[in-house]
C-alpha cells in the first residue's frame, strides 16, 4: 500500500499528557498536511510543510502544538500538556505542489480521545 | 464570512434519485475545486477535481461557476452506498474545507 499512512490510529490519554502521532506521505508528494477535524465539521488546517520547511501555522495552533518533518520525508505531531478540548480525529495528507492542480490525498487519521 | 459553505443538509433520498449539492467560495482567485467523499469515522477521500467549467464521472457531474462562486455536485441514480458526507474543498491559496453535506441514499 503506497497511501499515506498515520499512527497511532487510535489514542487515549489523561489531560496534562503529551502526546505525538506520526505521518508518512505517499513517497513522491514533497508537501505535508496536518488537519484537526470534530465531529459534524471540515478538517482544519493546522500546518503544512513542503519538504522540510514548515511553511505555514495556523493561527488558531497553540503553544502546546508542535510539528516536524526533519529529512521532508515522514512528519511527527506533538501536543503537549493536552486538554479535553484536543479530542479530535487528526489527520495528514500530502500532494505533490506546488501546482494549480495540486492534490490532496489524505491519510486514515489518528482519533485522540482526552480524558 | 467562511472561505467556503456548503449547506450542511442532511440530505434524504430514495434510491435512484437525482442529488443535487452546492458549495460557494469566497476567494474569486480560487483556482482549483474539489468534492471528497468521507463515511462515518473515515478520512476524506478524493471523489473528484474541477479545474474548468465541470467534470463527469460516471454517475457523478460536478460543475463550476466561477462567475457566481459555486461549484455543483450532481449525482444520478443514487445508490445505498453513496450515503455519506460529501465535503467541498477550494484551492485559493490554502485548502479551505467546507463542513460538509450529509446524504442518506434511503431503499
């Protein structure tokens, strides 16, 4: 299977815990996603990087959130300190841009449930 | 107001219906449009791209109007397994994610 691939696929954790969740992009495509999506709403953007290059933050990502993509080939998540508010599905996806025809392709996400 | 709004639904229709869903975007120099198909608990996958005025695909039509920013997605003779979430995704720079429309395909 050459999709893009998250784990763990499942998290469950006491709030004040960090956690950190992993993606690996289809091996050709050099930009990575990170999306946060709940219940009843579109994936929110949270971060992408082209390459190694974090080229953009959400402003709504807190201190707490971190992301890597050290050799632009797999990226790691880490949210530290979590709360009850960070339960959510998040999710990768990578494309191969930029390209007025860039396209995203998206992994089977990690659920993350606070307790 | 949202970069892209889909009217949420849910949308309940009897077998072999014609569907209709329509997304309006905010960004007039979005360039590049899609529709995701995402069942209950399961990522979003790619159902189709619309670069110019529409696309076909069996069953499925999507259309763009870049003069009133909206895109359509038509789907025909409705099967049980096209009940699902069907997201609308705008290129305008960012990928900017609609909340999605919700479809049962009823027997």
């Amino acid at each position: 299977d050459t999709g893009v691939s998250q784990d763990p696929r499942h998290k469950i954790t006491k709030r004040g815990q960090n956690v950190t969740f992993r993606c690996d992009p289809i091996s050709e495509h050099n930009r990575l996603y990170w999306y946060r999506q709940t219940l009843g709403q579109g994936p929110e953007f949270l971060t992408y990087f082209q390459n190694e290059a974090q080229l953009e933050k959400s402003r709504l990502l807190s201190d707490r959130f971190s992301a890597e993509r050290p050799k632009g080939s797999f990226s790691t998540l880490e949210i530290q300190r979590t709360e009850q508010g960070d339960s959510a599905m998040y999710l990768c996806a990578s494309s191969l841009g930029p390209s007025g025809r860039e396209t995203q392709y998206f992994g089977p996400g990690t659920r993350l449930l606070v307790l | 107001r949202k970069e892209v709004e889909q009217d949420p639904g849910p949308f309940n229709v009897p077998e072999g219906a014609t569907v209709a869903f329509n997304c309006t975007y905010s960004n007039s120099a979005s360039q590049s449009f899609f529709w995701y198909r995402q069942d209950c608990r399961k990522e979003p996958k790619l159902l189709m791209s619309v670069y110019s005025s529409g696309n076909e695909d069996g069953r499925f039509t999507a259309q763009l109007n870049r003069a009133s920013q909206y895109i359509s997605l038509l789907i025909r003779d409705s099967k049980l397994s096209d009940s699902a979430t069907y997201l609308c995704v705008v290129n305008g720079g960012q990928f900017y994610f609609g909340t999605g429309t919700s479809l049962t395909v009823i027997p």
